[in-house]
C-alpha cells in the first residue's frame, strides 16, 4: 500500500529537519584578547536581557559555536529565562568575621554544639573572608531574639543580616526576535556577539568583547561580558572618576593604576556564580564602551599593565570618594584586615606648599549697598560695570537720594541694549520717577503691552496691589500704572514690599528701589556680561587662570564670596587653586568683576567634592528602627563614640537602649547609621525631659576612607604631581610592576 499524502509530507519534513540540525551553521564567538576578565552585569535578579548589534546579533552554543536558531539577529532580540527556581530572603545572624577559615570553622563547630540551628561559614570573597552565620530565619524578628541570645552568652559582635537565597531548578532560555517570534532552546547557556563590526548592546548600553548569558546554578539568569583587561578598564575609569568633572590625566591614570590593580587581584572572587566581579560599587563601577571617554582612554593606555604590589603580591588596592583631608589605617575601617600599605595619610598640602593652592585679592572697599540690597548685590555691581549705573549710585549717599526722571531715563537708556530691546524715547524730564510710573516704562521698555493685556486679569492686578478683588480697579490706580506694577510685582521683578499699600503707585522711588529693580531685570534677561575661567594663581597685580591666561586687574574692583545662599560682596577673598570664577572685562581688557562660584571648604587636596562637608539629621525614633534590623537593644536612647581612628573617624561606638547596648565597628558604623563616611561628631536636641529627640551628625568625606582618595589625587595633580608620586602617597611602601614583567601575578579566569 503507498503511503497516504500526509504520510509523505511528515516523512518529507523529518528529513528536512534531520538535515538541519546536522548541518547548523558554526559561528565560533570571537577570541577575546588576554588576560581576559569575565564582568556579570546586573543583579541577577531579571529574567530578561534586550541584545542588538549595528550589523545585526549571533546567538550560539558556546560548547559548539553552532546557531540553535537563527544565524543572525536584526533589531532588538530578548532572551527571557523560562522556569528556574523562586528567590526569598531569609535571615541569619552574624557571629564573627575571620580571615582564617580554619578559625571560622572552629568557632562554627562550637556554636554547633551549642545551638539546635543550622551554622554556615559563608565566604565573602570579594574581602576574602569567613562569615560565621547562626539560623535559617524567615522573620527579622525571631533572627533578632536569636542575636540577644547570642549576645548575652558572650558573642557581643552578633547581629541580623539578610540573605537572598535562590532554589534551583531545570530553567530554560527563550529567544523573542523583533518580530516577535519565538523559540524556547533546551541550552542553559548562549553565547552573544556582532555579526559584523561593532559592539553588542545589551539593555541599551554598548559592550566590547562578547556577552554570555546562561541560567546560573540558583537558577538566576546571569548576563557576563567577556572582555580584555585594558578594554574593560576604559568602561571602569570614567565612571569610578569623570574626567568631564576631574579632567587632570595624572589623576585618571592613578585611578587606572589602581582600578586594574583591584581586578585582577579580585579575579575569580564570583567563580561561583560564573565570573569574576561585578559591575557594581560593590567591586567598580562599569559602564561598558558608552563610558569611555578620550583622557580616560589615554591614561588607561599610558599605564598599560601598571599594577600596585606589596611583599611580591598584589596590593588590595582600596580606594574612596572623598577622604576629608585624611584616610584612615585599614583596621580601623575593615577590623579584620591588617595591610602595611593601607595606612592612614594627610591628604593636605605641607606647609610649605600651600601658597600654591591658596591666593588672595584685594578688592573696593565703598560696599555700602551690601547693608541696603544684599541679596541683590551682585545685579547691582554688574550694572556698575556695564556702564548701566555710575559708581556714585552704590555709595550710601547716592542710593539715598530721591531718584530724578531724568537720571531714571539715561539709566534705561544704557540698560535697553542688555536686555535686548530698544531705548525708550525721552520724556518729560521734570521731578521724581513715582512706583506706577517705573512700572509702565519698564513694561514698554520690554514690549509687554499684549502680555498684560491678554494674561493678566485686573482682578488678580487688585489682589496683588492690597485692594478688594471684588471692586474694579480705580480708574486713577489704572492711570498711574496700577496694572503694570502688579503684574512686575506678580513676575518677582519687582519686591512685594514696593507694591502692596495704600496709594504706593503714587509713591516716589528712590535709588536704592530702582536699582534693586533693574538689578532684578538684569540678572533675569541681560545677556551674561561674565564668563568663567578656573584660577592657577594672583599675583602683581594679575591673575593667571588655568586656561594660560594672563589678565590685568582693575584698581576698583569688585569681588564676591560665594556662600549657600548666594554671592556677597566683599573687599578680600581667597581663591584657591583650580577654583571656577566669573569674571568681567572693562573696555581696557582688565578684570573689574570677580566673583567666586563655590564657597571656601579647605585646602585639602579633596577640597572640590561636593561631600567635603556634610551634615545630616536623624530623628531619634527613625534611628532606632534603622538600627533595630540588625541589632537588638530596645529603643535607642543614645549614642557614644568609643573609639576613632587616626584620621578621626569613629572606630568603634556604643549603641544604649533600653533593653541593652551593642557595639558597632568601623565599616558597619557607616552602613547601620545610612552616613556618608564615619568621620563625623555627633550632637543631640532634647526634649524638656532631656530625652534625645534627634541626632545631628556633622561629617566629613564619602566612602571608606582607605586607600586613595580619588578627589585627593585630582588635587594632587592640579599641584602638579604625577600618578606614580600620587600612588606612593596613598599607598605606603608599594612598588609599580608590570604584568607584563610578572605573569605570575595573574589569577585564574572565573570559569564559564
């Protein structure tokens, strides 16, 4: 008998299928130049990944290099994870934290006999060391119970913490074309990477080398970019130091040094989860190739294979934010590590260098109008400068005198080509300029008709002016400029205080009023009579920028100190080095306008982070919760600084409550009170019982405060040093290698 049609067809396509999968087209990924590091991007917590490539996308077999599908990808493909195993978080309660695992497990066999709990020795390797935990807990609360029998049998350090813990199982990938289209792959792992040149896109940023995707073994879905040393470094040092905000290459390439430092002594510390660092703060920040920037590139480049070692090994290259003018020993940070190079330094200029960091001006001393307008100073000098106002008018005589129209119209005269518009024809030049009057000129001197009549009502004109909304408007306040003085004083361009009262329209202005006015118009529409420029250094009279100018500086000249709440005249002012300032140019080219950007923090090196300085406040109740999810004491009733460090940080601190005390230490202080650093005082508002109502701690720096400190090295090398005397001073008797000289010093890869 012959074989039905369908028959036919179902044998047709078995052998068709047949012949594919045993001719699937091989596509080895390309070979990524070593040493190799292997980056996992992401958390590990998503279960879908976005990939792109210009010329379009591979997706093979890393074990084959065939294509399970398609041999090449258009547009946006996503790989989605299918099954895999639930994650929760589960609570346990540290014990002790050791860099002996011999010692780790001694103390966990101990706890075992004295506890019915499951004991672990967790590894944390990315400070490569031993973690005593106690319990398997699903409620903070029970984990908390536990810590208090912990500390009352003598284990003082025990605390909660948190775990994410995932379940394996058989999960699948999926890939989803730009069509749509779909196939579910019995592979655990795929291999991504161009089709043609250029750089795979993963969840829209760029990568080089070739990206790894595969179901981890708790069942997560992992993303890893498997990429060269240098290439993965020129991702690391714009985003761990922006050279667009520290734009000094000596610095980048400290930064570079150190960066590369830390990644291949921290190679392999995630080979359990299928690479070898994060790409997180947590090791260093990588942005991939959309962070890369031209000096960073360069000073990756001029310090190929540079590395930081100690003793013929690799240095733990820590390195901070901001440092406070000093960094800290390593013990005092991290109790259970002890290196030689991790000493604390002064990161201060020595005495005899700081005249190259700090100069000072000397500036006019008639600021009479800073006790009259002081908010509004800096418009004011700035119309002195234009040409707008004499100099007369700052003095306290001239900004007393009753203001005469004639006076009022040649100052409207000079300011109209600032702000863009044309002079106002003369009028009648006869006695004083009253409020109404200013009002109306300056909304024709503008161009305002059809914005006060098409956007202002008279009612909302009444309401402004102190009068009853219900009423018209009086036709006299109409006449005498009513309208035109309430919609300026609506828009801020005119203060509260000159319009609201009785017949204040009719009022008589005086200098003072009318300059704090145009100073408002001025600084809101004129085009910026200043431009900025960053200060080397003064001297003889002159002032040398950065940029290589040299500028010839006016007798009388203004000066302005910045502060939080803005820029106030003022006769002296120190400038430090690399500073930003605004300066104005008379028509002789000389500087008779300065005007400080930033207000003075120090003459640290890391004097330009923004968290130099900081202060925060704590109410008492919300400290008490925070600090409640990790230690068990009652409520919070006070703190107490034990013990600081060499660089006055807060080594150890005792917390009261009214249950008992724990004890924080070093890094662990920053993380339980949510502080930028650890170098802080504390102070206390109480209530009238004298119970602590609120905790105000006033700090300095950001981060750990070990190792180098990368604002610091910028202003190192803004004084002129270069990465090597950078390196040397931040790390204590280190040596620089190359790893080309030293392959021995090159952990093993993360295995895939």
């Amino acid at each position: 008998m012959l074989p039905g049609r369908a028959t036919l067809l179902l044998q047709a396509a078995g052998v068709l299928l047949l012949a594919v999968s045993q001719n699937m087209a091989a596509f080895p990924p390309p070979a990524v130049a070593a040493p190799a590091m292997r980056i996992g991007l992401g958390t590990g917590e998503d279960r879908l990944v976005v990939l792109e490539a210009a010329g379009g996308l591979r997706l093979v077999d890393p074990a084959t290099g065939n294509a399970p599908w398609k041999d090449r990808f258009q547009g946006p493909t996503r790989v989605v994870l299918l099954g895999a195993g639930e994650v929760r978080t589960v609570y346990r309660v540290q014990v002790g934290t050791f860099t002996s695992e011999e010692v780790a497990d001694t103390l966990a066999a101990r706890l075992g006999r004295q506890f019915n709990e499951q004991i672990d020795v967790h590894h944390d390797s990315q400070r490569r060391l031993y973690r005593v935990r106690v319990g398997t807990l699903d409620e903070r609360t029970a984990a908390a119970a536990l810590a208090s029998r912990l500390v009352a049998m003598g284990y003082d350090d025990a605390w909660v913490a948190s775990e994410t813990v995932g379940y394996r199982d058989d999960g699948r990938l999926r890939v989803v074309d730009r069509d749509y289209l779909e196939r579910t792959l019995e592979l655990r792992r795929l291999v991504a990477f161009p089709a043609g040149d250029g750089l795979v896109k993963v969840n829209q940023r760029h990568y080089r080398g070739v990206i790894e995707i595969f179901i981890d073994d708790g069942g997560r879905l992992r993303v890893v970019n498997v990429v060269n040393l240098e290439d993965y470094l020129q991702g690391v040092v714009p985003d761990e130091m922006g050279p667009g905000v520290f734009p000094e290459l000596e610095a980048l390439m400290a930064q570079s040094v150190a960066a590369r430092t830390y990644a291949v002594r921290n190679r392999g510390q995630y080979v359990d989860h299928g690479f070898d660092i994060c790409d997180s703060p947590r090791c260093q920040v990588y942005g991939g190739a959309d962070s890369e920037h031209p000096m960073s590139d360069q000073a990756v480049a001029d310090t190929r294979g540079m590395v930081v070692t100690s003793r013929g090994e690799l240095a733990n290259t820590l390195f901070t934010s901001t440092c406070g003018g000093h960094t800290e020993d390593v013990e005092n940070v991290f109790p259970e590590e002890s290196e030689p190079y991790l000493r604390g330094v002064v990161c201060t200029p020595e005495r005899d260098e700081r005249s190259q960091v700090v100069s000072y001006l000397d500036g006019r001393d008639d600021l009479a109008y800073l006790r009259r307008a002081p908010e509004l100073a800096r418009g004011i000098a700035r119309l002195v400068v234009q040409g707008v106002v004499g100099t007369a008018f700052i003095t306290s005589e001239g900004m007393d005198e009753t203001l005469a129209a004639e006076r009022w119209q040649d100052w409207l005269q000079r300011l109209a080509p600032f702000l863009g518009r044309q002079p106002l024809p003369r009028k009648d030049p006869a006695g004083g300029v009253r409020r109404g009057r200013m009002a109306r000129d300056l909304v024709e001197l503008m161009g305002w008709q059809e914005r006060l009549e098409r956007l202002f009502q008279m009612a909302d004109a009444a309401v402004v002016l102190g009068l009853a909304p219900e009423d018209p408007l009086p036709r006299k306040v109409r006449e005498a400029g009513g309208p035109h003085l309430a919609l300026l004083t609506r828009d801020s361009l005119i203060p509260f205080t000159m319009a609201v009262g009785p017949a204040v329209w009719n009022d008589e202005i005086g200098a003072v009023e009318a300059l704090t006015v145009l100073a408002r118009f001025a600084e809101r529409y004129a085009d910026e009579p200043v431009t900025e420029l960053r200060v080397a250094t003064t001297a003889g009279g002159k002032l040398e920028s950065e940029e290589g100018e040299s500028l010839e500086l006016a007798d009388k000249l203004f000066l302005f100190g910045a502060t939080e709440r803005g820029p106030v005249p003022v006769g002296r002012l120190a400038l430090t080095r690399h500073e930003p300032v605004l300066v104005h140019r008379n028509s002789a080219g000389r500087v008779d306008y300065l005007e400080a950007t930033r207000p003075f923090r120090s003459l640290s090196d890391d004097r330009f982070s923004t968290r130099h300085n900081w202060e925060t406040r704590i109410l008492r109740e919300d400290l008490s919760k925070t600090l409640g999810r990790g230690l068990n004491f009652g409520d919070l009733q006070d703190l107490e600084v034990v013990r600081r460090g060499v660089s006055g940080r807060v080594a150890e601190m005792k917390v009261f409550g009214s249950k008992g005390t724990a004890t924080l230490r070093g890094f662990d202080i920053r993380v339980a009170l949510g502080l930028m650093d650890t170098l802080f005082t504390v102070d206390r508002q109480r209530d009238p019982d004298g119970k602590v109502r609120a905790f105000i701690f006033a700090g300095k720096g950001w981060g750990h405060g070990v190792g180098l400190c990368q604002v610091g090295a910028f202003g190192m090398a803004v004084r002129g040093l270069n990465h090597q005397e950078i390196l040397h001073h931040y790390y204590t008797a280190v040596d620089l290698v190359l790893l080309a000289e030293h392959p021995e010093l090159l952990a093993p890869e993360a295995e895939p």
